[in-house]
C-alpha cells in the first residue's frame, strides 16, 4: 500500500464526508467555524480537526499540531483515513471519523482540491464544497491578511481556475457577498445533507 492511499477499513460507511474546498481567501475556516457555531449539540454531524505539520501559534485553522517525525509515525500506525501534502505541510484527516460515518452521520472537513481523488477514494459518500469569491474579492482579503506583495497574490489567482476538476458531486458556494449569506448557504447545504442521511 503506498503511503497515499486511504486507510484500510475507511470502507462501507453510511453516513457522507463532507470536503470543503477553495483558494486562499475564500472564507473556508469562517464559514465552517460559523456552521459548527450553528450546529453545536446535534450528534449527528461533526467537524474534524485535521492534523497539519504546522506550528500551533501559525494561525489559521485550529488543527493539531505534529512534528514530521510524529506525522509520519501516525501515518505508519494507521492513524489516518486520508493524508496528503501541499503547500510544504503535511495534513491528516483522522481515522476515527470512520466511526461517525459507520453510524449514518455527517463529517465535515477542511480538504484540498488536490488531494480530493484521494477522499474520494477512501470514503464512498463523498460530497465537496467548494467555496470561492471574485478575483477581486479575493485579492483584497488576501492583501488585509499583509502576508503577500499585491504582485504575489495577482499571479497566484492567475495560476488556476477556481471549480473543482474531476468527477465529483460538488455545491458550489460563492462568498463573495456578505458572511451572513454565505453561512446561511453553508447551513442549508449541510441541513439537505442531513435529511439524506436521516
């Protein structure tokens, strides 16, 4: 089995991965943070934490944090249901949300475009988010974040498109407008879920 491939055992669940996708800048962490916000108490959805070779205090998303040595031994232990890499890091969907689909119930992830043939791969129920924004929407969020030259940020949304390429179900969710409709989007994307799984 090659290091890539899903964790024996990520079979037959009957509940749905959700993957949620998107460029820099789009408003994936928010709008998933305002969906588990929203969501709190009910026991059948749940919001993983991916674990990252990232520092803690780095920002972002609120993950766990591991060393390359501690990531490789949970990949070695079977600790992953899925693991890939991007961007210089390592990030790992955990395994035990293998149970929470066994039940019936909805998981929800921070994915990656790239990395969704291999979510695809290891979850049969698999539904992907993609959320995106306007170029130019994009642009001023990611220039507020100061972490890029203006230059920097216009090449990299020059570098790909923003849909989703392969053969998957995918919603797409435009954030460009105002969080609050944009979370009420998120929201009812996540209630039609769960009324299939119901």
């Amino acid at each position: 089995m090659s290091p890539h491939q899903p964790h024996p055992g990520a079979g037959a669940e009957r509940g749905i991965m959700v993957v949620v996708v998107g460029p820099s800048g789009a408003g994936k962490d928010t709008l998933m943070n305002l969906a588990a916000r929203h969501f709190a108490g009910r026991a059948d959805i749940h919001f993983t934490r991916r674990v990252i070779t990232r520092h803690r205090g780095a920002g972002g998303e609120d993950h766990l944090s591991v060393s390359l040595e501690g990531f490789a031994a949970m990949e070695q232990s079977g600790s992953f249901a899925v693991w890939w890499e991007a961007h210089g890091l390592k990030y790992g969907i955990p395994a035990e949300v293998s149970v929470a689909l066994s039940r019936g119930h909805i998981v929800v992830a921070n994915g990656s475009r790239s990395a969704l043939h291999r979510f695809q791969a290891a979850f049969p129920r698999l539904k992907v988010i993609n959320v995106t924004a306007s170029a130019e929407v994009l642009a001023g969020r990611l220039e507020a974040r100061g972490r890029e030259t203006h230059e920097d940020i216009m090449a990299r949304l020059a570098r790909g498109p923003l849909t989703v390429r392969g053969d998957y179900d995918v919603t797409e969710l435009d954030n460009s407008g105002s969080i609050e409709a944009a979370e009420q989007k998120m929201i009812a994307i996540l209630d039609g879920l769960l009324a299939d799984v119901q």
